[in-house]
C-alpha cells in the first residue's frame, strides 16, 4: 500500500506549509505526528528535533509520562540527517498488524517534510532577523544601499537612502533624481560623473560629496560597482552612500591632536622611540641626545644596536622582562655603552601601541646617571657608618692577634739569645780536635743545651711562628674585609655567588659586637645553586639585618632583668639558608635567607614603618635610619623580596628571597 492509498491525503502536508506561516515549531511538530500515527494506524507515536548541540524538543502522544510506562508491541522509526548530523527523529508504534514497507515509506515522507518545513521556516525567521540587523546597523552608521538596473532603468534604495539625502521620497520619488538634487549646481564635473556611473560607463569608484543641510555642511561618501553579462554589457549598478560627516570631524581631531601629541613628545626631556619588531620607527631629539647621536641615525635601526643588551641572552629577552617590569609600573635599569664608548645609566620603560596600523612598542627612555651617583655616595656614607658602629669590635679583633704575635716575638728574642750561644760553642768545637779543649768544649755545650732546654726552645719556635703566621693571617683578612667593605662599587654587572659564603663573612664582621651576648645558631643548606647579583650589596643587607638584631637584643637587656641574669648567653641569632621552589609567580626557583633573633622586637604600631627612609627606633646618633630602606632597595633591584615578622619580646624574623642563578624574576612588589 503507497502513500496515496493511505486515509490521509497527501494535501495534508500543503496544510502544514500553510499553517507554518502562523504557527511555532512545536504546533507544526505536533501536526506531524498526529499525520504519521494516523496515516500508519498506529496507537502511540513520538517526535524528536534536535538543534546543533544535540538539544531537543520532544512530543508524544498523550502525557510524556504514559508514553514512557507504554509497552510496545510493534514499533518504526526514521531519522532525518542534516551534514551528517540527526536533525529529526520520528517514531510510531502498536499497530494491530505488522509495519511493512509502505509504513516506513510514510514516516520517511512525513519526517523529510516537516524537517524541510521548519528548515525554511528557520532560513526565513534567519534572513528576516539579518536584515532588520543591517538596517539597524545602516542607520547607526548612517549608510544606506541602492541598485540600478540598467534594462529596466529600475533604480531602488533601502529606506536609509532618502535620510541621508534628507529628502522625502513623496516628493522626489526616483532615486537618481535625490541623488542628483544634492549634487551642488556648480559641480557639473561630479554631475557628469554621475551621469556616467548610471550609464554603466564606469566600473567602480567613489566619491565625496559635500551637501548644506538645516544650515550646516555634511559630506556623504558615494561607492559603486558596475556588473557585465556573459556578453561583458554593463546591465547592473549597486553601491552605497554613507554619511561620513562625524567621521570627517574626527579625523580633523585626530590630526589636531597628532600635531599636539608630536610637540609634547618633542618637547619631552626625556627620550621617547616606537618601535615595530627591532626596528626604530620613531625618535625624539631627546632620545638622540641622551644616546649621544643623531635622528638619521636611530630610525630604522635595530635597537639593540643603539641599547646593547648583550648580557641577555637575546633581544627577546630583554624585551620580555622590559614588558613585564613595565606592566607593573617599574622602570628596567641599564648601564649602556653608547657609540661614543661612554657609559650612561637608562631607565626604560614600554607599553605596546598602534602604529600606522600595526602593532608597536613605544619605548620611554629617562636618564638616570645622576640618581645613580647619588644612590652610590648614600650607599657609601651607609657603608661608612656601619663601620664606623663596628669600629671598636674590629679594633678589638685586630688587637688580639697583634697582642699574641708580639708576645711570640719578645720570647723568641730571648731563644735567639740561647741559640746564639749554643751555636757559638758549636762553631767552636767544629775548629778543634780531639784534644783536651775539644772535650772542654764539648762539655760545655752538653751544658748549654741541658740547662736551656733546646729541646723545648725548638718545640716552641714551631708553636710560636705558627701561632704568629696564623694570627698575621687573621689581621691580613680583617683589614681585606675593611678594604672589600668600603671601597666604592664600581658599575659593573652583577656577579655570580654562593649565599652561605656571603653570610659567614657577614657574621664575622659582627662576631666581636655579638659573641659575648649571643649564640648563634647557623643551618646553612649544602649545595645550594649560585646567586646571580651583587654580592657585596646582599652583604651589606645581611650585615644591616644582623646588626639590628644585636641592637634588639642589648635593648631587651637593658629593659627586661629576667632576659639579663638568664643563665649563659641570653641572646640567640639564628640564620638559615634552603631552597625554594617555585618561589616567585613566574614559577622561578629562590633561595631563602632567615635572620631570626630573640631580642626587644618591633612595635606593632611602627612595624609598617621600619623600611622608610630615616625612620629608627634608636637613640639620636646610634643609627641614620637608612639601613632597612637601603636594604629593601637592593633587594627589590636584584629580582628579590624581602620581609619580616616580629612579637615584641620574643622574636624577630627577616627573610630575604633571592633568585637563583638560571632565573629571572622581575619583582612584583
């Protein structure tokens, strides 16, 4: 039996096409199967569409529910495929009899059908919605569309045309005619330009158009193509007209504004350079003048020609720690070397821009050789006063091993004496015989070496000279370490370091002003990876640190008498050196230094104070107060943190995290 033999006429499916026109999906869905149960005599039937991400909209006959608890004792089915993916799927069920082919067949039919129904149905809600979004996007953008047939000499327009042209379409209802109405009258070479364009004797093109409307001037922007047949015969225009005026406005703006950002920028002190890739696209006279150079010979130079960063490992980079120092407000410090070989101290700073249409970077360049030689000399006078607050304890030091060595030397004198004898005799009995003086002689030095011990003089030359050696060597490396200390830090690159060589000799400095009062505890981390800095900086930070601890703990001695009588050594330092991973938020590894002590500890009420310029809880002439500031700027230059934790009379905790060697770390603090 075919489709036509079945009860339901195949005109039902015209109805659904009518009625689609009015009805929503699920209505249309629903049609459907009612049709196909009908049609194939079954007692229960189901409808699934699915849209592209599997979602579907599903109908039964009756209750969704009572369809579920059905048992079913003949079913068919058919999908509906749409690129390959299931769009539809339609079901029926309990039949009195068996499903044949022709069932199949109608339920293929039906299914195909209602797909293809609701398929155009969607297409033309789609284009519907598309073009009232172009025509909302053509009246925010103030543009409209028009066509031309030339065999037909058909001319139509969207309804932006005639609001553009400011015409009522009543009035003038062509639309060439608005078109031309708008021309200026004195404009015959426009006029013919247009009368060509609708002749089909132009291509493409575009025009300006400047019009008077209610009193004030618009300029419109004309575009249009010209279409050929098969037989290359012009029979089709189409183009647009878009009102351009606050786009002309702009542009004057822009250019206004291009010339006053280029005087500021040429005015600026500071140098200022754009770059696309590694080439200089753009330099101020500054920027000449602080590289020491000309204009013609910056532009369209690689830039690490002019800034040589050869202590990176590429350009990339340098360009990459310059981004992310600058995206966090920070400037990036380099001691450069300039074509003329003087070295000059840069700070640079990025952010990236358009330029001519393409992506840049604009690279600001300041100079900072005067605030360097400044920040030198403080470092300096802080250096001097720390040793200047050790000088008695390093007196002391020096003091111990000349006092042994002089004391060495005034008995060796007194051996000499002996010796001297001893070796006269000796001398003696070398230019004498077996005679009886010779016996004489030799009795007498048996006597010499007896009653002055030279066995024991010889036993103590070994002692004292090496006692003496020893303590010429420990004066040697004082004063080393005096000379290492005070000497102005040349400009240099940073240098690599082992940490725990830095902290002992940070605590031998201090030993003197500390070994009386304190133990101290030292849990320094075997191989650990070098330190990529300046090493005489970190330990003019671990010596500020330690000597704030010393302070802390002779201050809580003072002020707390349980603290002073404790038996042994009151005071306790302990410095602890380790690795950590994944220290900094660039996934770089650290290497933590803790200085923590048990002294009077930091106020709570000034604890977010300790790291500002001059500000100490000393005594008037015990401290500058610059110390800490110094010590948190050199850390913050090197790529570190630093921080500390304190509960007043019972401890005080600084930890400093350095990056080691393989990394790089721009500080985020």
């Amino acid at each position: 039996m075919g489709i036509q033999e079945h009860n339901e006429p195949a005109s039902v499916i015209l109805e659904w096409i009518i009625q689609s026109k009015y009805l929503p999906e699920g209505e249309i869905l629903k049609l459907a199967l009612e049709s196909a149960v009908r049609m194939t005599e079954s007692s229960v039937g189901y409808i699934h569409l699915l849209d592209e991400n599997h979602i579907a909209q599903e109908f039964y006959t009756g209750s969704e529910e009572d369809f579920r608890n059905t048992h079913f004792t003949t079913h068919e089915s058919i999908s509906v495929f749409e690129k390959a993916e299931i769009r539809l799927v339609l079901g029926v069920g309990n039949k009195a009899v068996p499903y044949d082919e022709s069932d199949k067949k109608v339920l293929v039919f039906v299914g195909n059908e209602v797909w293809q129904i609701i398929f155009r149905k969607r297409m033309e809600e789609d284009l519907r919605r598309r073009e009232e979004q172009l025509h909302d996007a053509q009246d925010l953008a103030q543009i409209a569309s028009w066509e031309f047939d030339l065999s037909k000499q058909k001319f139509t327009y969207s309804p932006q045309f005639p609001k553009i042209l400011n015409v009522d379409p009543n009035t003038i209802p062509d639309g060439r005619h608005m078109l031309f109405a708008r021309i200026p009258a004195n404009d015959s070479q426009l006029r013919k330009h247009i009368e060509e364009m609708f002749l089909g004797h132009l291509l493409d093109g575009e025009n300006e158009i400047s019009i008077e409307m209610l009193g004030k001037e618009h300029h419109l922007h004309l575009r249009y193509k010209t279409l050929k047949d098969e037989d290359h015969i012009p029979n089709f225009v189409y183009g647009t007209i878009q009102d351009v005026t606050e786009q002309k406005k702009s542009e004057l703006k822009i250019q206004h504004s291009e010339w006053n950002l280029r005087s500021i920028i040429e005015c600026s002190p500071n140098g200022i350079l754009i770059l696309k890739g590694r080439k200089i696209q753009f330099a101020n006279r500054a920027s000449a003048k602080l590289l020491e150079t000309h204009l013609f010979d910056l532009l369209d130079k690689d830039i690490a020609r002019v800034i040589p960063v050869s202590e990176l490992k590429s350009f990339r980079d340098f360009l990459s720690e310059l981004e992310e120092a600058s995206s966090l407000g920070r400037l990036l410090e380099r001691n450069v070397r300039l074509k003329s070989g003087k070295k000059r101290w840069l700070g640079i700073w990025t952010i990236e821009i358009m330029y001519d249409g393409d992506v840049a970077n604009l690279v600001h360049l300041i100079d900072l050789s005067r605030q360097k030689e400044q920040e030198l000399q403080l470092l300096q006078s802080e250096k001097l006063a720390t040793i200047g607050q050790l000088a008695a304890g390093v007196a002391h030091e020096i003091n111990n091993p000349v006092a042994f060595i002089r004391s060495n030397l005034e008995c060796m004198v007194q051996y000499q004496k002996s010796l001297e004898t001893f070796f006269d005799l000796f001398l003696k009995l070398q230019n004498t015989k077996e005679t009886p003086e010779f016996v004489k002689l030799w009795n007498e030095l048996k006597a010499v070496y007896s009653e002055n011990d030279m066995e024991q003089i010889l036993s103590d030359m070994r002692s004292l000279a090496s006692e003496s050696l020893e303590g010429a060597k420990r004066v040697s490396e004082i004063v080393l370490e005096i000379k290492s200390f005070a000497h102005v830090e040349k400009e240099e690159g940073p240098d690599d370091f082992i940490i725990n060589d830095v902290v002992r000799s940070s605590l031998n400095w201090i030993w003197n002003k500390i070994k009386y009062d304190c133990d101290v505890n030292l849990k320094l981390a075997p191989n650990l990876p070098t330190v990529q800095g300046r090493s005489q900086q970190i330990g003019q930070v671990l010596l500020n640190v330690l000597l704030n601890a010393a302070h802390a703990i002779e201050e809580r001695k003072r002020k707390d008498p349980v603290f002073a009588t404790s038996s042994g050594k009151p005071g306790k330092i302990e410095i602890e050196t380790s690795i950590v991973k994944s220290a900094f938020d660039s996934g770089a590894d650290g290497i933590l230094i803790t200085i923590e002590d048990n002294g009077i500890g930091i106020p709570k009420e000034v604890a977010n104070q300790i790291f500002d310029p001059f500000f100490t809880t000393k005594e008037v002439g015990e401290g500058t107060g610059l110390g800490l500031s110094i010590s948190v700027d050199i850390i913050k230059k090197q790529g570190g943190r630093i921080f500390v934790e304190s509960d007043p009379y019972k401890f005080t905790k600084f930890s400093i995290m350095l990056v080691t060697k393989s990394e790089k770390v721009v500080n985020k603090e």
